[in-house]
C-alpha cells in the first residue's frame, strides 16, 4: 500500500492534497470493502433532467443477488424525466485496483493519468474532520460510585482528527473509536499506527452486527520499535465493526484517583551497593498511594485490589469479567503483558554456573510492563525462570485432527542487552522430565518475537535461562547486562482464561443450545452456527473453522485428504505440452530413502555428518520420515528405558556421529530438525509460493524432458530462518538410474542448503520418468515369408519412459509373396499374347476375302467403263472356286503383302491393286 504522504490525488472526500510525516501517537489509514446506498425522492415537474444534473447509483441488492442502476438528481426538485431504471451489474461484481466502474455503460475502465483507484476499497487518509461514519467514545475504566466526577471528565477524552492522522487520548479514560461497514464480499481493513508507550493499552477488535467478535489470535496491539507500522485484518462478508480502543494508566496524572495501592520499596536482592557512601541513593518513602496497572487479560480486579481469574465462560480485557455472548465460547490461554507480581504458575530461581547448584535466590524480577533478570552471585549464574502448564484444551468446537500435530504455541516478545556474550535459552521440559533447549540466543539482541508450536498435549515447563557470560570470573563486572520479556502468549491451556469469545458449532439440546465440535473437515456458519463441508482439494484450518474463507485450496499437483486437514500428492502428476502430455507416477519412490552427506569436523577433528531422511509422496499424506536424538538413551544403563525425541516430517535431518567417535557400539543421532511439515505443491515452475529452486544449483537436464519440484515449508521457526525453512526436491528423469535412483545436494552449498533456511535436492530416478504412451514405441513390419508377414513392437532408443503401457502383442497377417504375383503376371502375359495373335489372324484373313471381293468389284467396273458384256450376276458362280483358288494359290511373300496394303491411290481416287492372268502372263495394274 502506497504512504499516502506520497499520493498527490484526489482523496475518498474529493480533495487532493501533499500530506506530510509527524510522527504523533496513532495515526489510522482505513480500507474496507463498502457499498454506498442513497434514497432517491421525487420532486415537483420542471424542466426534463440533463445529463450534467443527475448521476447514477445502484439500489440494495434483493435476496437473489440483483440490484437496479437509477438515476439521482444533484439537487432533488430541480428537474424531472430521470432515465428509466435499469438492470444493474451483479452484486459481487467490482472492478478492479486502478480501474472504475463507469455508471452510464456498468463498465470498467482505466483510470486517468495521476489518479488512482482501490477497486471495492475506500480509503481515510485526511483527517481534518471525523470523517463521515466514524463515531469516537469515551468512558471511565472503573464504573463504581467513587468514580462518579472522574467519569465525568472523560467526556472529552476521545479520539482527535490532526489533519493526517488521528490521534487517541493519553489520560486514564478508555476511548474509543468505531467504523461500521457492510461488504458484499469478504474483505480486509489495514490501517497504519504508531504505539511507542506500552503504559496505554491499545486493541484492535472487529464484531458483526450480533456484537461477536471475529475469531483473532489477539485483539492486543504490539507496541511499534521502528516508527509506524501496518496491521491487517481479514473481514467477513456482511456487516462488520471496527473498534479501536484506546486505555492509558499514567501514575503521574494530576487528577485525583481512586487508591487501590501502597508503593513500598525495598533494596534488591543480593544487595551488592553500600547505601551509606558517600554518594549513594536512599530508598524513596514507603506508603505512597496510586493507581496499580491493570490485569492481565482474562483476569479481573478484587476489592483488595489482586487480580483473580474470570470464571469459565467470560473474558475480560484486564478489568471486568464479561460473559460470552449466546453461540460463542471462551477461548482459553494465558496472555501476561502486566508484571506486577509474579503469576501464580511461574517461579524464579538461580543456578550457579560453577557447581550447577540451585539458590535460594530470586533471578527475574517484575518491573510493570516486563520482567528483568536480577543480579546473581556471579556472572556466569544462569536466571532461571519457569511457566508450569498443567495440560492442554482446544476450543470445544475444534475438531481434533490426527494429521495436524498442533495442540497449542507459545509466543513472548523478549530483548537482550549485553556488553560481553550473554546467552539466553529457551527450553522446554515435558511430562516433568529434563528441559530440552529449543532455542538460543547469543549477545544483544533488540525487542523481538519468537513462537513455538507444541505437538504434545502433556503436563509441560517452559523455563527461560539467562547467563551473562559463559567463563567463570570471580565476582560481578556485567551487572548492567539484562534479559527483559515483554509478553508470554500461551494458546488452549486446561483451566485458562480468556480475553476474547469466539463463535462455535450450536448442539440442540433440552436446556437449549450449547457448543459442540463439527465434524472433521466441516467449517462453522457464523450467522447460524451450522456446520458444513469444506469443498473438494481445500484443507480447513483447524483452530479457526469459520466461514467458508477457512477452506484454503491445495496447491498445484496436490489434493486434499478425507477430512480436510492437509494437502498431499497421490504420486501422480501430468504436464501439458504443445507436442504431447507427460504423465508420471512416482510410486515407487514412495518409500522413505536417506541420504548422508559429506564429513564434516568440529574445532577438535571429531569427525560428523548431516544425515537426511525423505518421504516423498503418497501414504495419505501422512508423515513418514522420523528422525530421532537417541543421546540419552546411549546414557540410560541397559535395561532401563529412557526417554528419545524423535520428530516425524515429509524431510527431516539428524546430526550424525560415528561409533568410533563417540565409543558407543552404535552411533549417536542428534538435534533432529524437520525440514518439511507440509506440502505447498508439484509442477515444473521453478517459483512457488515465494519458494524458489534454481537449476543452476545442479548439473543441466539433457533429454528434454522438464524436471518435476517438490515444494515443502517446515513449521519451525529460529532466529536466522523468520519465516521456517523451506526444502524442493527435483525429479529428474534418468533411465540409467534404477529404483530408487540417487539424491544429489547442490554441488556449490554443503549438506543440501547455502543459507540454512532453503534446501534443495535433485532425484534422479528411472521411476521418475514420465509414463510410456504409444508415442514412445515404433513399430517394424517384416518381409513376407511363405504366405505370412510379422509386425513387431520396439521402444524408440532412448527409452525416456516408465511403467505406464506395455508393448503390443506381436502381429501375424497374411501375405502373398513376389514368385506367387511373378507367376500370375507371366501367365496373364502369355493368355494376353495368344488372344492377340489370334484375333490378328482371324481379321488377317477375314481381310484377304474382303480383298478380293474388292478387286472383283473394281474389274467389273472397268469393264463396264469399256462397254464390255455386263455380267449376269455379282456373285461367284459355280465353278469359279476353283479359279480363285488358282488366283489366290499364287501367294506373296510377307512383304509383298504388306507393300500392297501400303500402296497409294491413284490420282482419280482409285487403289491400284495387282491383278493376274489366267494364263499366267504377267500381272497388271488396274
């Protein structure tokens, strides 16, 4: 979100402005979905309306979800004929950041140059004036009869406009400041502050328009360290509250209060300082009267003035016991932000650094809005203190999920301030056994948050050890070095309080409703309390089902489980390209696999190493690497058992030490940590969810085809990796690499990770390549052979594929071979030549007779051009066979024949055929 004193546009109230940076006590910059709906009277008829007179709005949306665009005069009674009203966008329907909704054509369109656009947001950036739905409030803490004149005074202690900002009050009256809006659609609301004094308490709730609360974490606002900060919140669809309150508890007030205190002092224990040197201070007067700091959230004052729990069933911000409203229930924890005495289930104590023996002495003490460690004895002593938690509670309305191993967490804001190397640890302690160090933090160290997941519902320690410096040095030189904690958050604890109410599942029963959990992977209603499923591929979150919003969708190439607490991949995967779709299954890879990496030597060259245990896929989702710290049982004599922290996650590492190091027969696994506790996604994309994997942490891939990442995060949060670590597993396809192929760790960074936080890893694997399809195999056809021809099926080389199809059968037709068509040829040849020569000797000779009948024709013409006798008749006459058998006995040679076919006409279009006497003279033409 842009500063808005770097905006130059016009405001939500139409001024534009320069606005400027004056670091004062709060300043709110608000943004929330809203709909604006006005009434629209009529007015006497004048002239008809023009364009530049009217401008459009929409009216309220009906119980299907449409709405009318209508047109509104600027100045109602000027003019008449408005357009008609028309059918109006969607409710849902918004345009989006940079762009307006254009109320002549419900389009969207660009913003101009130098303005700017939040969408279905509004925003408060001048406060000049309350801006038009504010309300500010203000009201005295203590509401009893002595307190009636002081009451009366915090009528004017309420919120102030200054121009950019607004600021709260800073007596000791609790103001108020409230926003109502209704949202089509669930929404946020952001707002800039700056909180520098923690002696004011300052929340920031949000309630609907049955006065419950959301279900937050915490309604109590941090302090701000560097200047001003941003808050968001998530908001419901439908009517929404916004509250910001405000309370100060100054014991310098002028103003007469009521006395519920006697300040006494006394000098610290041990003493170190002589109060008679010269020089020295003397303790201030006892029996100085004023007004004590608040409880602690889910506490409440007593007539003499201690603070006791609010009784189940009510919460409390610190002052009055409130009862849940009807459909919510309390939730449960301990929230300590006021130090005024030590709370009941915490102790204090010191243990030497020399002989690591207990004192009676006291190592933290309270100081109001934190507690500090005291001096000890020595420099190395270790402060101890101790928070005991009996057991744990989810809400009655949390359903308990076996895959989600979160039973509570802890959170508290600390500071270390040293000169030399102090340490402070984090340890926690289970079941009343040894503390375990979680966490340790070397040298100063600024105001700062950490939390810590618990997995175990079991009588739990939490124990905070400080040591000024670690080298044993007689006597005191580093009193000045100091641990403060600020706050200690502490979710679901078995017989807590409650600062908030949330809402629950409502169970009908004879005394009418009361909570009850929903069943798994089923989200609670708020308007009505009624439970339902979470959609397909989306997981739930377990602490705070309400409102469908708390179904997130599974990412890329993962689905969720049957009862919606996780999302994991089933070992299938598929990517589309333009030229085919790869399908894997990663099956065989399912089974955990370990991988150790290479020596490593501490300062005195004892030999170590990393040692890596993966599950990638498959098995429902559930965990099945474990890895365990099996140094105390190595310790415990045989026989007796002991006690080994082990962890399970998707990926997991352990410190390895061999058995020739460590003496033992076998080897020593220690400091387990889990480098994946969920599953974000599969898919080729280099980058998801701010996770990235880059691929020139491994050698290049070279068959073409792409590389399927794993991307995992790990719940685990330490002081270099903020926000947990985060771990991606490259599968690459490698048919020379048999099952379950080789696990390589990025050839430039050490044991899996160049910075600590994000590891990276490459599996190579035969199973890791796609499925084959008919696009890897070919087939060969064979020669014809006796009648039968063979078809085989072979995979292309090289064989890029896994699993998937199976070559075909092998295929057998029936086929004719060359001889057979050879034959057939020559005998339709030969059957082709003997009907030829044939049909040319039958119409050989069927032309000779016509020849000579031709001739006979051509004679009696001449003879009759001669006057010659003319013949009685034209056909041949008995007796004349045998003369032309005379004629035609004479035969020609082929040649002769062939000559007299080709002979020319003569000029009078006449053939000149050869004719021959009967007394044998010689031949003449005719």
């Amino acid at each position: 979100m842009a500063e808005p004193e770097h905006s130059h546009h016009p405001s939500a109230r139409g001024k534009g402005r320069t606005e400027r940076c004056t670091p004062q006590l709060l300043r709110l910059l608000l943004w929330a979905g809203t709909a604006f709906q006005v009434t629209q009277g009529t007015g006497p008829e004048l002239h008809a309306c023009k364009e530049s007179e009217y401008h459009y709005e929409y009216t309220a949306c009906d119980s299907t979800g449409s709405r009318w665009r209508v047109a509104v005069p600027h100045t109602p009674g000027l003019c008449t004929s408005l357009p008609d009203p028309v059918k109006g966008t969607e409710c849902s329907f918004s345009c989006n950041a940079g762009e307006f909704l254009d109320m002549k054509d419900q389009s969207c369109k660009p913003c101009a140059e130098g303005r700017y656009s939040l969408g279905t947001g509004i925003r408060f950036d001048e406060w000049d004036e309350l801006p038009h739905g504010f309300t500010s409030l203000s009201a005295n803490m203590e509401m009893d009869d002595s307190a009636t004149e002081y009451t009366e005074n915090c009528t004017s202690s309420k919120w102030v406009p200054q121009g950019n900002y607004i600021t709260s009050n800073t007596d000791e009256c609790t103001a108020t400041l409230m926003y109502a809006v209704s949202l089509k659609q669930a929404g946020t609301v952001s707002f800039e502050y700056y909180y520098p004094d923690s002696s004011i308490i300052f929340e920031f709730f949000v309630q609907n328009d049955q006065c419950q609360p959301n279900a937050d974490d915490s309604r109590w606002m941090k302090t701000t360290e560097k200047g001003w900060e941003f808050h968001t919140v998530e908001l419901n669809r439908g009517n929404n509250v916004l509250y910001w309150r405000t309370t100060a508890f100054s014991v310098w007030s002028k103003v007469s209060k009521p006395v519920l205190t006697q300040l006494m002092y006394k000098w610290a224990k041990p003493k170190i300082c002589g109060e008679d040197l010269k020089g020295a201070v003397k303790l201030p007067a006892s029996g100085t009267k004023t007004r004590c700091p608040p409880c602690n959230p889910g506490f409440f004052k007593t007539n003499s003035s201690t603070c006791e729990p609010c009784p189940y069933g009510s919460y409390s911000n610190g002052s009055d016991c409130t009862h849940c409203p009807a459909g919510t229930e309390p939730v449960l924890g301990f929230e300590y932000k006021w130090w005024n005495t030590l709370p009941t289930n915490m102790e204090t104590t010191v243990l030497s650094g020399i002989n690591f023996e207990y004192k009676s002495m006291t190592g933290w003490e309270v100081a109001g809005d934190h507690i500090y460690t005291a001096v000890g004895d020595s420099d190395n002593d270790f402060m101890i203190l101790t928070l005991a938690v009996p057991g744990f509670r989810p809400p009655q309305s949390v359903m308990a999920d076996t895959e989600n191993k979160e039973v509570a967490r802890i959170t508290f804001v600390f500071e270390t301030i040293c000169s030399v190397n102090c340490e402070l640890y984090f340890m926690v302690g289970v079941n009343s056994r040894t503390n375990t160090p979680v966490e340790t933090w070397k040298g100063s160290k600024g105001k700062q948050s950490y939390t810590y997941t618990i997995e175990e519902n079991a009588t739990m320690s939490f124990t905070w050890a400080f040591q000024r410096t670690t080298f044993h040095e007689a006597g005191r030189k580093y009193t000045n070095d100091v641990a403060k904690i600020y706050s200690i958050n502490i979710t679901n604890v078995m017989d807590g309080v409650a600062s908030y109410c949330h809402p629950c599942a409502l169970e009908a029963s004879d005394t009418g409703s009361s909570c009850t959990s929903c069943p798994a992977g089923y989200y609670i209603d708020r308007d009505s309390g009624i439970c339902h499923s979470c959609p397909p591929n989306t997981i739930l979150k377990a602490h705070q089902p309400y409102g469908v919003q708390a179904c997130t969708p599974c990412g890329p190439g993962t689905k969720s489980n049957k009862i919606h607490s996780l999302c994991y991949n089933d070992c299938t995967f598929s990517h589309i390209t333009p030229a085919r779709t790869f399908d894997y299954n990663f099956s065989a890879l399912a089974n955990t696999v370990t991988l150790a990496g290479g020596p490593s030597f501490t300062s005195k060259g004892l030999r170590y190493f990393h040692h890596f245990t993966f599950s990638l896929c498959g098995n429902q989702g559930k965990k099945m690497s474990t890895c365990t710290d099996n140094v105390t049982d190595l310790r415990i004599p045989e026989g007796e058992s002991g006690f080994s922290k082990s962890i399970t996650a998707y990926i997991c590492q352990a410190v390895i030490i061999p058995s020739e190091v460590t003496g033992y027969k076998a080897g020593v696994s220690s400091q387990p940590v889990s480098l994946a506790d969920r599953l974000i996604g599969v898919t080729t994309d280099m980058t998801l969810d701010g996770i990235i994997s880059p691929a020139e942490l491994f050698h290049p891939e070279s068959l073409g085809i792409p590389d399927v990442i794993f991307f995992y995060r790990s719940n685990d949060v330490t002081q270099s990796c903020s926000s947990g670590r985060s771990t991606t597993i490259r599968i690459r396809c490698n048919p020379l690499k048999t099952v379950p192929g080789s696990i390589l760790m990025p050839h430039t960074c050490s044991d899996g990770t160049c910075d600590g936080c994000n590891f990276h890893f490459l599996w190579e694997s035969m199973a890791a390549c796609p499925l084959c399809s008919v696009a890897d195999y070919h087939a060969i056809i064979s020669s014809c052979v006796a009648g039968v021809q063979k078809t085989a099926y072979v995979w292309r080389e090289p064989k890029l594929c896994s699993g998937g199809i199976s070559l075909p059968e092998q295929r057998v037709t029936i086929c004719k071979t060359i001889d057979f068509w050879l034959k057939v040829g020559i005998s339709a040849g030969t059957c082709t030549a003997i009907l030829l020569t044939v049909l040319t000797c039958y119409f050989w000779k069927k032309n000779q007779k016509l020849e000579y009948k031709y001739s006979k024709l051509v004679m009696n013409a001449t003879l009759k051009d001669c006057d010659l006798p003319a013949a009685d008749s034209c056909a041949i006459m008995e007796g004349e066979d045998v003369e032309d058998d005379l004629i035609f006995a004479s035969k020609r040679s082929l040649f002769g024949k062939i000559k007299s076919f080709t002979s020319k006409r003569t000029p009078d279009g006449f053939d000149s055929v050869p004719l021959k006497t009967s007394s044998g003279g010689p031949d003449m033409d005719l």
